[in-house]
C-alpha cells in the first residue's frame, strides 16, 4: 500500500496458510501445493487463471523427479552427531510401509503421493524452485520498486511432527535446507545483486521434544498418557446425561457445543467446571484456564499474556489445557504450541540490503519485523 499498489507481492510454501498468512489480503498471488495433482495453485481471490510462469513450473513435474530419487542421508549416518539413533519406538513410520530407519524408499508410493512428498526434504528443495520461478516469473526486484516476496518452508515442520526434532530424518532436513536455502541467497545474488536485497528468516514455532525421547532423557516419568477426552466425556455423561456437549478437543483447547449447552438448559459453568476439574486429574497437566475469565488464571504473567494474545473470542475455544514441562500428549512424533522458551524462542536473522553484521540477545517479536 506503501507505494499505491505499485510493488509486487508473492506467497510461495507447500502449506495454504504459510503462503496466503504471510502476503497478506493485498498480495497479487499466494501459490500453494496440491495434493490430488502435484501441482502448485491459488485461489480465484488473486486471480483468474494461473499465470504462465506457473503453468510452466507445474509443466516440469518436479515431485515426480524428486520422489524417484528416494530420500537417504545427504551425508553418511554415522557423521551426524546431532541426532539419536535412527530407529526409535516413538518415531513414526515412513509412509507406505516404510520403518522409522533410512532409507526412506519414496519412489515405491504410489497412494497419497504427493501428501508425503510434502514430508520430505524435496518439498523445502522445490519451494526454492518456486521461489526462483516466481522471481523470474514477476520480475521481482526489477519493477522500480520494492517487492515482497514470502516464503515459507513446509517440510521441516512435517517432517519434524513425524520424528521428532532429535531425529536423523530432522537433521538430514535441515543439512538440506541450509543447501537449498544456499542456492536461494546464490540466485538473489546473481539476480537482483548482492546487498540489493533485504532478507529476514524467522520461524512461526519451535516444537517440543518426542515425548519418548524426554522419557528417554528421564526429564518425564511416562511417555504419554492417552484418555484424557474419554475421561471428560465420561465425566460429563455421568453429571449431565447424553449430548455430545463437546464439539472438539484442538489445539489444547476445549470447545463447547454452546448451542446445545442452551437448547438443553444445561448450567455452563457446571459444565465448564467438571470438564476443568476432570483435565486436572491428569499428571501430566499442570493448569487448565477458563479463557473467558483468563485474568483470574493465577500463572505467571508471560504465560497468561500469551493466553490473551492467541484468544479470539468467536474462534477460540473455552478453555485451555497446559501441559507439564516437558509432556505432550503424543506417543509418536513431536508437536508444538506449548508456551515454553523450548517451542515458543524462534530465530530471528536479517541479511543484505543494511544490514551489518552483529548479534543481539535482546527480546523481540515477531511483529516487530514490520
Ligand atoms: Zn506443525
């Protein structure tokens, strides 16, 4: 807007919300990946009919090729120092009847191809090639003035939900996006000029340990422990009778079915306080807030800030459950959207166009960037 709609602005990411979130309701294009064609797409919000450039990047079946190759370590297993051992228990399988061990054989997937190209490395390796396209494509940096180019990277998120961040497949995924995003600053050098351009890369969460791994590491006493929504929905048949008064557990939250809570005249807090106080018996969670009364919540402040922050009050559920250090919930894999420095300390780097070189350990945020 700063420039009266004369700058470009581009989303590119395998994920919908990591290309449209980022480039905003004024953007010329989000393009994002296809399941059911492999291809990337938009939506008619942006435009019409796909432009050429993107025809022409779809034309080169770029998954094809990447998922013929198989996904092995880029280096030999025994180099990588950062990682467990490559079989664990709480790894989840490769898909398709793959092992938690490399190699991962991608060219035998034939079902639900492209859903698992997302999880490997090769979907971080064609997210730069659409980033180059979409250089190419809309001339970027060669307008005039200064276009906004978005670029999120998918697959180490996919990925990482899989395995968990101490896995090799985690650490093979980012000895390759350091790769891939080499030859991104290589192309912007040779394309729009070094020091031509500003660049930042930042994260939208860190994640939590494999909860097997932290088992493992004896930060936990149990890896998991499933059947806290049995328990609350047996807890609310034996007080309130049948209903399916819970329209879904997501996101740690709790969401009320709120228009049958009233066709059945059922007390809401009642409710609100057996759902609470049956989360509470579970070891692993250390606090259970009531969203729409997050100022009593006694946590520390951060926490509670966080809270408000993320709360909408048409879209968010009622409450909110928060897990023990360290806990999870999941028996497989690893997640994220826990308030700990662990999940919520992103990295934050500025390169090129003025910036010099330095370090700062002060607090910012992630709205800062604008
Ligand atoms: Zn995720």
């Amino acid at each position: 807007m700063a420039t009266n709609f004369k700058s470009k602005t581009i989303g590119i990411a395998l994920k919908d919300r990591g290309s449209i979130l980022p480039a905003g309701h004024t953007a010329n294009g989000a393009y994002w990946f296809d399941n059911a064609s492999g291809s990337l797409i938009s939506s008619n919000y942006y435009m019409q009919a796909l432009p050429d450039w993107v025809v022409r990047f779809n034309n080169k079946r770029l998954p094809d090729t990447y998922m013929a190759k198989n996904w092995n370590t880029l280096y030999p297993v025994d180099t990588y120092t950062q990682s467990t051992a490559d079989e664990k228990q709480y790894e989840n399988n490769f898909p398709g009847g793959g092992t938690t061990t490399f190699p991962h054989l991608t060219e035998k997937i034939t079902k639900d191809k492209y859903e698992i190209f997302r999880a490997t490395p090769y979907g971080n390796t064609y997210t730069v090639e659409a980033a180059k396209a979409a250089i190419e494509g809309e001339n970027l940096g060669g307008n005039g003035v200064t276009d906004f180019l978005a670029v999120s990277f998918s697959s180490t998120d996919y990925v990482g939900h899989a395995y968990g961040p101490n896995s090799v497949e985690v650490e093979d995924v980012y000895l390759r996006l350091d790769k891939d995003l080499a030859a991104l600053l290589t192309y912007l050098d040779s394309k729009v000029g070094k020091n031509q351009y500003l660049l930042f890369l930042t994260a939208d969460h860190a994640v939590a340990h494999a909860s097997g791994f932290a088992k493992e590491a004896r930060l936990i006493t149990a890896a998991a422990m499933p059947g806290m929504q049995k328990a609350v929905n047996d807890a609310i048949k034996k007080e309130f009778g049948d209903g399916k008064y819970i329209l879904a557990f997501t996101n740690y939250q709790v969401h009320l079915n709120n228009e049958l809570v009233a066709a059945n005249k059922i007390d809401r807090a009642a409710l609100k306080q057996t759902i609470i106080r049956t989360i509470m018996k579970q070891p692993e969670i250390f606090s259970v807030v009531d969203l729409e009364n997050v100022q009593t919540a006694s946590l520390p402040e951060t926490v509670r800030k966080g809270l408000v922050n993320g709360y909408n009050q048409k879209l968010s559920g009622e409450l909110q459950y928060l897990y023990k250090p360290q806990y999870g919930g999941y028996e497989k894999g690893a997640s994220h959207g826990y308030w700990n420095p662990y999940d919520s300390h992103i990295p934050l780097l500025w390169f090129g166009w003025n910036i010099k070189s330095g370090k700062s350990n002060r607090e910012v945020y992630m709205t800062d960037i604008s």
